[in-house]
C-alpha cells in the first residue's frame, strides 16, 4: 500500500565489489546501490521495509561512504542491544567499529542511529522517532564474461534475473567509472533493444534518450553502457562483452 501511495527518490549509487551470492557465478561481482527512502518510519519499521524490497539498512563503515552520502538523510543500519550496548549492523548484526560520531555522540538511551543532511558524521537518537531511511540493494550483478547481448539475455535468464533496464533516474546517477574498473571490457551490454521500429527496456522502463537512432543502421539495435559516457552506445547485437543482470524478485528503480 505505502509503494502506491508514497514516492522514492534514488539517490546516489554506491557502488562495491564483495562476493558473490550463491546464486552468481565466480566470473560475477555484485553492485550495490544505495535508495532513499522519503517517507517517515521508526527505526524498526524501516528495517523491514528495507530487507523487504531490497537488502537492508545501508552499513557505513568509512569516510569514503560517508562523503558519498552527505547530502542524504535518514535511519542507516547501525543500532545497539539496551542489554548489551554493543553497536551493531543490521545487516548480518556485525560489530561495529571506527564508527564516525558527531561531538558528544551517542547519548544515552538512544540505540539507533541517523545521518544527517550535510554531514558526513552520525547521531543516534530514540528508534521510536520517525525519519526518513537509507537502504542499500544488492539486485544488480556485473557478469564479466564475453557474451553477445542474446547470449548475455539468456544468460541472466538462467541465474533467474533480468539483462538490467535503468530508469533515468538510475541513469543519471550511475556510477560508470567503479563499473569500468570491475568489467573486462570498455562497454557492458543493458537490456535496451530496438524492436519493432521502437527501442525498449526488456524490464518494462521507458526508453526517453531523444539522441537513440530512430532508424539504426542495419545490426546497430542494441544498447551498452559505457563507463566513461553518460549516453547509452548503440552497437551490433552480435558482439561480446560483459553484462549487467538484475535480479526481478525486488523492486529495482
């Protein structure tokens, strides 16, 4: 009911190399992104709006992550046991260390923690007040394997996921630059197609690049992300590069 009713804004995207997941292969590296959330919620409340339409509640283990998140607001993942007073993360309940406190942090009796808008630093305050929330999602996985793009589809397909279809909003926010150092090839191919005299997301977005061909040239009818360009590259289909998948059993964009 709340997804009808109330609005997202993705915002930054941060962008890490951990694992794979079991259900990835050992040639694949998972992207994480981070989505705000702008509605109010308790702590609790939105930790599970979090771990049930995407991962959880974002982790920010270091300055880096910190200056990425600056202009954003809300409950991150970091909380504390009354019982014990050990500040853990949501995610996996890891012990949190080297956490990066504003002056006279944390008060006593506040066992959950915020950001705030402007500041790279951290407050915690009583989990029963309401505030806006960061989650971080793990749906997105770079395939570094050399596919042509029907190949890369069906690829995806097997692993259970989708080739990835961004909104503009995931579009204008993209990290290219950390997806270049992961991938093995200058372009990854997306889920953009030209099919039947029009080009499509294959995960339903609207496609609202003014600059696409409106007739391209003859094998020219599918689409990559380049690291370095904010423009998607229109290339033959028959081609092999890596690829991005997104897993559809969530929300993504």
């Amino acid at each position: 009911m709340e997804r009808n009713i109330y609005s997202f804004l993705l915002i930054h995207l941060l962008f890490s190399v951990i694992p794979a997941l079991q259900y990835a292969e050992a040639s694949s590296v998972i992207i994480s992104k981070v989505v705000h959330v702008r509605f109010l919620k308790t702590w609790l409340s939105a930790r599970y709006y979090c771990r049930r339409y995407y991962t959880d509640l974002v982790t920010m283990r270091n300055t880096r992550e910190a200056v990425k998140l600056a202009p954003y607001n809300g409950w991150i993942g970091l909380y504390r046991q009354a019982s014990d007073g050990v500040w853990k993360w949501s995610r996996g309940d890891e012990n949190a260390s080297n956490v990066i406190w504003d002056y006279d942090e944390p008060d006593s009796g506040e066992d959950c923690v915020l950001k705030y808008m402007s500041y790279e630093t951290l407050e915690s305050d009583n989990c029963s007040h309401l505030h806006y929330a960061l989650c971080t999602d793990d749906r997105l996985i770079l395939v570094q394997e050399m596919k042509t793009w029907e190949e890369a589809f069906q690829h995806c397909k097997k692993l259970q996921y989708n080739l990835a279809s961004f909104s503009d909003a995931d579009n204008a926010v993209l990290d290219r630059e950390t997806i270049g150092q992961s991938a093995t090839t200058d372009e990854v191919w997306v889920g953009m197609r030209f099919l039947a005299g029009e080009w499509l997301w294959m995960g339903g977005q609207t496609v609202s690049s003014s600059y696409l061909p409106h007739c391209p040239a003859h094998q020219q009818h599918c689409a990559a992300l380049v690291h370095n360009d904010t423009q998607w590259k229109i290339m033959d289909c028959a081609e092999k590069r890596n690829f991005l998948c997104y897993q559809n059993s969530k929300y993504w964009g």
